[in-house]
C-alpha cells in the first residue's frame, strides 16, 4: 500500500504524528485487520504494534512485534519497539535482550541507546546508563531527550549539580515543556531549594494543567515551607481525593531510588509539622496533614 510507504518512515524514526496523520494511520490499521494473519507483511504487524503501543496497550502490541520479527529478523526497529513494550511493563531483562538485540543490528540506532540508557537506570544502573549516552548520535530534535535522561541518571547518583546542568540544557532547547520543568522542580526539591522547585512545579502547572500529580508536587513543596502550612494540606487533600492510592501506586512502580526520597522528603515534611509549637498559627492544619500523611505513608509501605 502507498499509505504503508509514505507513514511508516515516520514510525520507524518514532516521531509524534499530526492529527491528519494519526487519523491516516487509524484506517490503516482497520485496513490491515481484514486480512488473515498469515497475509501480513512484517511492517503491517510493525504499524499494528505500534499504534497499540501508542495508545499503551503494550501486552496487545507485543504479538504483533513479535511476529514483525518471525517474519524479518533483521528489523532493528520492531525490536526496539517491542524492549519498550517491556519496559512499559516492567520486565527489565526482556527489554534489555531486545535492545541488545536492536543494537547488534546498528550499534547507532539512537532510540535503542536511549531506551537501554533509561532501562539501566531503572535497574540502578546509572553509571552504565551514562556511558551508553555518552555514545549517543541524536536525531534533530531529539537532543534534549539525551539531555533529559542524563539529568535523572546524575540525579540517581546523588550528583545534583550534573544533574541541573543537564535538565538545563533540555530546557534551553524546550523552554515549555512541563515534563522537563517539572523534572527540574523534583531536583531542586530534593537538593531542598523550595521556592525555586515551587516556581518551576507552578510553571509545569500552567502549561500541562491541573491534575492530582500536579497538586501532590505542589504539597511536596508547601509542606516544607513556613507559613505555607494551609496551601500544602489543601494541595495534599485534593490530589488524595482525586487518587486516594496515588502514593500506593507510586512505590509499586518506582524504582528503589525514587522511593527512597519520596519517603525521605514525606518524613521530613511530617517531623517538621510535628516539631512545630504548638500555639504557632495553623496548627489544625499542620495536625491534619501530619495525619493524612502518615497514613497515606503506611498504607504505601504495606
């Protein structure tokens, strides 16, 4: 099909589609699907596995990179694809086996560097994780994704000012980008630069909007700050109401070193609640969020 011709140089290369071209690749798909499995081509299966990894139903999309593969071994990018489908779910060493695989084909192939990089470090392999992008050719336009995934891994090694070098930069190229801002705020937040991670988190807020990660961010801030005791129990209260096992959830997903300081700068924030006299203003809002936090916490930690 000229539709497959002029849409999967796109895919491949994992670059983010126009409305029209979403569209397009929305009936190409339906098109696919009326034929027998055994008619399609491996960069059918490819385009079926891809749009359901875009819309992360990443167990759907695993047959069809599979099968991408059964039918040409050599496609770098259908195992790329499917290392991220693991990754997305959590199996680190099937994401790792195929990025290795990925990259036995083209030692080069930048999103296969970038995503074992981001792996590495999930697995706590952030040294490694660093040397691999240090390697790294990025596509025009991708620079500050490099940038970005060397600020966490500088960060997981405890090496805050790397880390706001790098994140810095990302930001230079993407000045609006909420992710990055917001990454920035979560550094500064834990090297304990309050009002500066507040302003970031607050300028993440404006362009990706209001939500209940958003608000807790916001909690995480206010809580440490004197006088704020009132804006962190609200922001706290309406991001629990919106997701009351948000902090539950967090810890099953993150890594051992994004738990650690979650829990650290949650202690903090409650020993200092606590610690605060007791005729100070704001105590029925100190007492309620020293509360709602410690249970929140325990209940996390079951």
């Amino acid at each position: 099909m000229d539709i497959i011709q002029s849409i999967l140089p796109k895919l491949l290369l994992r670059k983010g589609l126009r409305d029209s071209e979403q569209k397009q690749l929305s009936i190409l798909v339906k098109q696919i699907l009326r034929k027998d499995d055994d008619e399609l081509s491996s960069e059918e299966n490819f385009i079926i596995g891809y749009l359901n990894e875009q819309d992360q139903r990443y167990q759907k999309a695993i047959p069809f990179y599979e099968t991408a593969i059964q039918l040409n071994p050599d496609f770098e990018a259908a195992h790329n694809n499917l290392g991220v489908c693991h990754l997305e779910l959590g199996d680190m060493d099937e994401a790792l086996a195929e990025f290795d695989k990925a990259l036995a084909l083209d030692p080069t192939y930048f999103h296969a560097i970038l995503a074992k990089a981001k792996t590495l470090r999930r697995v706590n392999k952030a040294d490694e994780a660093i040397a691999l992008l240090e390697t790294a050719q990025p596509e025009e336009g991708h620079e500050d994704e490099v940038f970005s995934e060397m600020a966490s891994c500088f960060e997981q090694n405890g090496n805050n000012e790397k880390s706001l070098e790098f994140i810095n930069k990302a930001i230079e190229l993407v000045p609006d980008d909420a992710n990055y801002l917001a990454q920035r705020a979560l550094i500064l937040l834990f090297s304990e630069n309050y009002e500066e991670a507040l302003a970031d988190f607050l300028n993440s807020q404006k362009t990706a909007g209001v939500n209940y990660v958003t608000q807790f961010n916001l909690g995480l801030c206010y809580g440490m700050i004197v006088g704020r005791d009132k804006d962190a129990h609200q922001m706290f209260t309406r991001s629990f109401n919106k997701f009351p096992g948000l902090l539950k959830d967090y810890f099953t997903n993150a890594t051992e070193h994004e738990k650690t300081r979650l829990q650290r700068q949650i202690d903090n924030i409650i020993n200092r609640l606590d610690s605060m006299d007791s005729s100070a203003q704001g105590k029925f809002y100190r007492d309620e969020l020293s509360d709602i936090l410690k249970r929140k916490l325990a209940d996390a930690l079951k």
